[in-house]
C-alpha cells in the first residue's frame, strides 16, 4: 500500500505543494487487489483528491 499526504502552504504569493510518500508492507496473503503494471510511456494528467470530500486538492502533468 502506498499512501501520500500533500501538504499546502497558501499566501498571497501562490501556493507550494510538498508530497510525502509512505510505503507499507503488507503480507502478500493479507493483500486482495489485483497487481496491475502501470506504464507511463506517454504524457498523462493526475489528479489529487479528498476522498470524504471529492474536492481535488492537486493536479499534475507528466511530460
């Protein structure tokens, strides 16, 4: 499981992102989705949301 906090610092100048990231192991027989392989051979859009919210805290690019 990967779990990422982005904390946002907002004044009047804008706003600065910094993302932590967090790794967890967990035993494979605990573990019940699907591995999938995520290739980013292209550009693509993300998008960082609340999920109590629904409110989009973030969004990116990758060129």
């Amino acid at each position: 499981m990967i779990d990422s906090t982005l904390p946002e610092n907002i004044s009047e100048e804008g706003t600065e992102a910094a993302a932590v990231t967090v790794t967890l192991i967990t035993p494979m027989s605990l573990f019940t989705e699907k591995e999938i392989d995520f290739v980013a051979d292209h550009p693509f859009l993300f998008f960082i949301k609340d999920e109590s919210t629904g409110v989009v805290l973030f969004i990116g690019s990758v060129q």
